[in-house]
C-alpha cells in the first residue's frame, strides 16, 4: 500500500481578476478564507504589495501552507496548496481561490508528498 504525507495542488491561474490580483489586503482575505473553507487551521498569514504591482504572499496552516505570486498585469496567479492529513481538501481551497479571482481559465494538478510504501514487518531468521 502507498501513503502519501501530503497533497500539493499546484495551479496556473489565468484571465484573473487584475484588480483582485493586485489588491493585498484582497488577496490576503481570499487565502485565508480559502484556508478556512477547506477546514484547515490557520496560523500565520505574511503577504507583500510589490511595486508598480503583484502581490506574493503565505498562509501558514496547521497542516502546511497555501502560497500565492500575482502578476496582474497578465491576469495570472501562481497559487500552492499544500496540506498534510487527511482532514483538510486542498481542492476546496483551489476551488474557491480561482472563483474568488476571477479565473476563467485553470492548469491545476495534484502532486503526492512523502510517498512512502508500507512494508510488512519482516522477521529475519536464524538472526541470534
């Protein structure tokens, strides 16, 4: 059998919101909500405006983090959601992300974390 520690969404937003995208305050609001929404425990938020624009930022949860780039003037957010357990849904955080930015056109994929395959215990014989 296969266990994975985490789920890592990895998405490629398009034809965003460029006035969302550049908004921090904004953008900080829509990530721990999305947090939030998927069940996860946040902890720690530290988000940066960039000049003339963009916006980067990170929601520390209890579970892992959701990461955000903003490049607004191409409509475009590079968004992680990356959490461990089995008690957050990291494609409810990317769901709600990409409607709150305005996304009409996605890439998302999910990577598996820490895979680790679990072995039998076995007894070594004729071992004194």
């Amino acid at each position: 059998m296969i266990n994975a520690l985490g789920r890592h969404i990895l998405c490629e937003a398009y034809e965003c919101d460029p006035e969302v995208l550049n908004n921090v305050k904004l953008v900080e609001k829509i990530m721990v909500e999305a947090a939030l929404h998927a069940g996860a425990g946040v902890r720690e938020v530290a988000f940066h405006k960039f000049s003339p624009q963009g916006v980067s930022g990170v929601v520390i949860i209890s579970e892992s983090h959701l990461a955000i780039h903003t490049w607004p003037e191409f409509g475009y957010a590079a968004i992680d959601v990356f959490t461990c357990g089995s008690s957050v849904n990291p494609w409810k955080a990317c769901e709600y992300l990409l409607e709150k930015f305005g996304c009409t056109r996605s890439l998302v994929n999910e990577m598996k974390r820490g895979i680790f395959a679990r072995h039998e215990e076995k007894s070594e014989k004729g071992v004194s």
